[in-house]
C-alpha cells in the first residue's frame, strides 16, 4: 500500500513538471499597439507601432482594420529574438505611417493577430485630427526669427510666381526640399496632383545650400511649368518627399553593433496645397479672329517656290515663335482667296525650356494651288494673342507673297477660251482636233461602265479611305494634346490592364501585400483617370459617391467599395490569404473594371 502510494505522489510530481513546462513552452502570443502622438494636424503624420510577441519565430503579421480616413504606408519592420535559459522569446515590430485626409477623431479599433486558430487583439486606440498641426509648420520658418534648438531638420515648400493668372497662362511651380541632416537613400517625390492644368516638367537644379535661422541647409529643387486649362478656383495639390534620414536616437544606442545597424528613420514630409484662382480672358476689345492663344509671338510666313505653273502646288510654311504653351497655338485664319485653292497639310512644333519659361515655334504646311496665270498675291496673314503682361490684344502680320503663275500647254481660261502658247495655231490641219459627227452612229452602250469595275472602286477608294483615317487620327491626337482630362479617360483601360498585368506578376503568397496593393492602385487609378481627378484621398466612400452620382446600380458601387476593402485587409493581413484568394481576386478587379467601363463616367 506504501509503495502505491509512493508510486501514485511520483507520478503526479512528473505530471506537474511536464504540464509547467508545456505551459511554459506554450506561452500565449500577445499583441500591442501605440501611436507615438495621439493629436496631428491634417498636414501632418503619426506613427502607429504594432508589437506582436511570442515564443516562436514565425510569428504572423497583425490585421490592421480599414482606416478610410487615412493614407496608410507601411514602414517596414523589425524582430528581437532573445533565448534565456534556454527559452526564445520573439518580438517583431510593425511601423504604419498614418497621414490624414480629413479633421475629426478616429477610433483605431480590432488591431488583432491570428495565431494557431486563436486570435489575440491589442488594446483601442484614438487619433484626434486638427484642421492645423500642433507641430512647427512645414512651410519655410521666418529667416528673422530667432535661432532655435527645436528648428525643423527637413520641410518642404511649394509656391507658385502667380496666384491670379489668366487662363492658358503659364504658372511656375518650384518645390524646394530642406534637410538638415544625413540621409541614406535618395529622396522619392511624388507630384501634387494638378487637376485642372496642362503640366510640363521644368527641370531640377543641382543642389545647394542655403542659411536660414543661422543653420545650413541642403536645397533640393525642382520646378514646372502649369497652364490651366479652365476659370475658377483651381487647386494645386500637396507634393509628398520620401527618404530616409539618420535616426534622431542614434547616440542613445548601447553598443557600436547598433550604430553600424542603423538603417536610420524613413520620413515623409508634405508640402501646403496652393489655390489658384484663374481669370477668364477679357471680352472687351476681343478681336474676331482671337483664338485663345496667350503669351508673346511673332509670324512669318516663306513660300518653297515664287514661280510655278497653273494647278502646281506651292507649299507656304507659317512659323509662329515666342514665349507661351505652343502645343496650344491654333492655325491662323485663311480667308476664302479667288486666285488659289488652299489645302491644310500638316503641323509640327518645338518647345523650348528657357529662363523656367516655356516656348518654341509651331509650323502651319497649307498648299495654295494657282488657278489661273498672272501675277497673283497670297495677302498677309494676321494672328492675333493675348499679352497678359500687358494685358491686350496684339496682332502680327506676315509679309504677303507673290507668285508668279505661268500657264501650260493647253491651259484653258475661265472663260471657255482655249489657252494657246505663241507659236501655236489651231487649223484644219490639226490632228488632234475631232470634228463634230454629222451622223449620230450607233447610241448603244459599248462595255461595261467603268464606275462599276471593282478594280476602279478599290483603286480610287482606298486613297479615299487612308485620307480619311489620317483626317480622323490627326483630330484626335491634337485633342489629346489639348485635352488632358480627355486623354486620361481615353487611356484608362489601357493602364489599368497594364497594371492588373503586373498585378498578375505578383500573384503569389510571398508578395501579397504587393499584389493586393497594386490591385487596388488599378481600380483607383482607373477610375480617377475617367473622371480627371487624382486617384490620392478616394476614399471607398467616395468612391461610392462618384459611382452613385453616374448611374451605376447598386450591386456596383457595392462590390467596389468590398473589393477595395478586402484589397486593404489583404495588405495588412498577407497571412490569412491564400493562393485561391489571389487568383479570384484579380479575376474579380478585372470584371470590376470590364463593368465599369460600360457606364459613362466622363
């Protein structure tokens, strides 16, 4: 009986141990959430820092609920793995770059992980947004202010030369980036959205340094060239720079290891959105044959050739130079002219990037045709701008062209008299004459008409038909330099396939987040494109919005707004999604905008 119970104590002593040391083995995985600042202001970002922990390496990513309020960027993350008696402890750290769109305050709620069917979630978190940031402002700081230790290491500045320009008037943006301090990658831009403006890229100038509040620093700049192409209030967009900068906590580290690991702090800063306000062109003292070209320019006008005969072609080239949006200058107006026919033959311009001003010369081909012998006259060509600095109309004039038109054998007049060069007279001898017939003869058809021979409709239609083509392609590729917003509605699917098509090149487990990231980038882009506007802030809700306001059903705007949901689930979940997922997916994004495409969006 003793030794039963001896038995029996041994065996549960065991048990214990076993049991302590599976519980031990089988800590539960935990999971923390923070944000290093719990108010911003709407031009400003926070940091939301997810903490998951556990006992083994492979721990999943965190589920971060859908923030339609937010810009979110992932910033990377970074694992602790420690072993203490012989026990590993795992911790990896997820950073989310957290930029507003809107005032208000936000709930950050549901930030769980999955791990081996149990779902653990961090505590609730709360971000007040302000119409104003709290923090020093990104705008240049007053060079006669006093020095300050707490002076911005980096900011980005945006302005423009005018803020009240005229319509097709040019407008110079330059974004100028400041930093202060190192940094190790080079600075990414993102332009700001210019809805509403035809956009030319000025160039960058070579960096330099610039003192302001008695410290140094190192100027990034880049400048271009704006030409509104409507009235109104317009709105130049915020301008976004991405790099990676030297960590302020550097000195704070322990060991020399650490420093040499620093890979620095990744750092996104905004510049100010800019109003425009555009005035129309005056009506007052506008002449008739105005076309909508403002700038300075002049006109000239040179034949090929100043001797040519009756029903010859003379090609006339017009060069219209000087400083404006040349793309946009429309061809001068030709009269109706007794003594030629006149046929438009092609265009071509030059554009040239001088003193950040844009300019260049257009050339106008037309073809006057002669129609009778003399001495004849192309007039003077007029072409009238707007001088916005003057704020007038001025008009400029060709020099008129003589031509000498000389007549061919045979040439008849408008009157009905044959045309007949000295030395030739016209006789009863004349083989080539055909007497008129006293006898009518036989009046009945001979062979077929020659209108109908297939071989006559294909030989002389299908110069018709390639005429035809190029008069149509020739419209609308000028439509499509003159129109931005259609340009981008006509090349809408054809960028959202190319983006789905390297969508598909991601379609694996190993780069969910890419895939589900760029499919969203297809949907929203897409329909940004069809509607001229910047695919940065279309929220899922307004989305909806836009969807609803232009006829779609509702099953439409529904599925949209889920897809694009579930897109950014997947982009912060990759490890709740399968290889099935991916694949119905990007079915479901390419039917989405296969659907789309049949309602009139534009």
């Amino acid at each position: 009986m003793v030794v039963s119970t001896a038995r029996l104590l041994i065996f549960a002593v065991l048990a214990l141990v076993v049991c302590t040391g599976l519980a031990e083995a089988q800590k539960p995985t935990s999971i923390e959430a923070s944000l290093n600042r719990d108010t911003i202001g709407l031009d400003e970002q926070a940091i939301l820092q997810v903490i998951v922990s556990g006992n083994e390496a492979d721990l999943p990513a965190p589920q971060l609920p859908t923030l339609p309020k937010f810009q979110v960027y992932n910033q990377g993350r970074s694992s602790n793995i420690r072993v203490v008696n012989n026990e590993m402890h795992v911790s990896i750290t997820y950073r989310y770059l957290l930029m507003p769109t809107a005032p208000g305050t936000y709930p950050i709620n549901n930030i769980s992980v999955v791990h081996r069917n149990k779902r653990y979630a961090a505590d609730n978190l709360e971000l007040t947004v302000l119409d104003q940031g709290q923090a020093p402002s990104q705008q240049l700081p007053d060079p006669s202010a006093s020095t300050s230790s707490s002076a911005q290491d980096y900011f980005l500045v945006a302005t423009v030369d005018k803020t009240n320009p005229y319509v097709n008037e040019q407008v110079t943006l330059t974004l100028k980036f400041h930093i202060a301090v190192q940094y190790y990658t080079t600075p990414e831009l993102t332009q700001p959205p210019t809805t509403g403006f035809w956009t030319e890229m000025l160039g960058n100038r070579a960096p330099y340094y610039q003192k302001i509040n008695g410290r140094n620093y190192q100027v990034l700049e880049v400048k271009y060239a704006l030409f509104p192409t409507q009235t109104g209030e317009l709105t130049i967009g915020r301008a976004l720079i991405r790099t990676t900068v030297a960590s302020k906590h550097r000195s704070q580290r322990r060991s020399i290891f650490d420093n040499l690991m620093n890979r620095g702090d990744e750092i996104t800063v905004r510049s100010k959105p800019i109003v425009i306000n555009v005035r129309p062109i005056p009506s007052e003292g506008r002449p008739a044959n105005f076309t909508g070209t403002i700038g300075r320019f002049d006109i000239a006008a040179h034949a090929d050739k100043r001797e040519v005969e009756v029903n010859q072609p003379v090609t006339v080239t017009i060069e219209i130079t000087g400083v404006g949006n040349v793309k946009s200058v429309a061809e001068p107006t030709i009269g109706d002219l007794p003594d030629f026919r006149v046929y438009r033959s092609s265009s071509s311009e030059s554009v040239n990037k001088l003193d950040d001003r844009i300019g260049g010369t257009k050339m106008f081909e037309e073809v006057f045709i002669p129609r009778r012998p003399g001495e004849l006259t192309i007039p003077s060509l007029e072409f009238t701008y707007f001088n916005p600095r003057t704020e007038r109309f001025e008009t400029k004039e060709t020099r008129p062209i003589t031509i000498r038109a000389t007549g061919a054998e045979g040439y008849a007049g408008g009157n009905g008299t044959p045309y007949s060069p000295p030395g030739v007279s016209i006789g009863s001898e004349a083989s080539d004459i055909r007497y008129i017939k006293q006898d009518m003869g036989d009046l009945r058809r001979s062979g077929n008409i020659i209108l109908t021979s297939p071989l006559y409709v294909i030989v002389n239609g299908v110069p018709v038909l390639v005429m035809v083509g190029l008069i149509v392609a020739r419209v609308r590729r000028e439509r499509l330099s003159r129109d931005v917003g259609y340009a981008r509605s006509r090349a809408a699917l054809k960028v959202a396939r190319k983006r789905l098509a390297t969508a598909g090149g991601m379609a694996t487990v190993d780069r969910t987040a890419d895939f589900y990231a760029e499919l969203h980038r297809a949907v929203t882009s897409y329909l940004a494109d069809k509607l001229n506007m910047s695919p940065h802030g279309l929220t899922g809700e307004r989305i909806a919005s836009l969807l609803t306001e232009r006829g779609a059903d509702g099953d439409l705007v529904n599925e949209t707004t889920e897809f694009l949901e579930q897109c950014d689930f997947a982009r912060f979940a990759p490890a709740t999604i399968g290889k099935d997922d991916i694949d119905q997916a990007l079915d479901r994004a390419e039917k989405l905008i296969v659907r789309m495409e049949g309602i009139r969006l534009g």
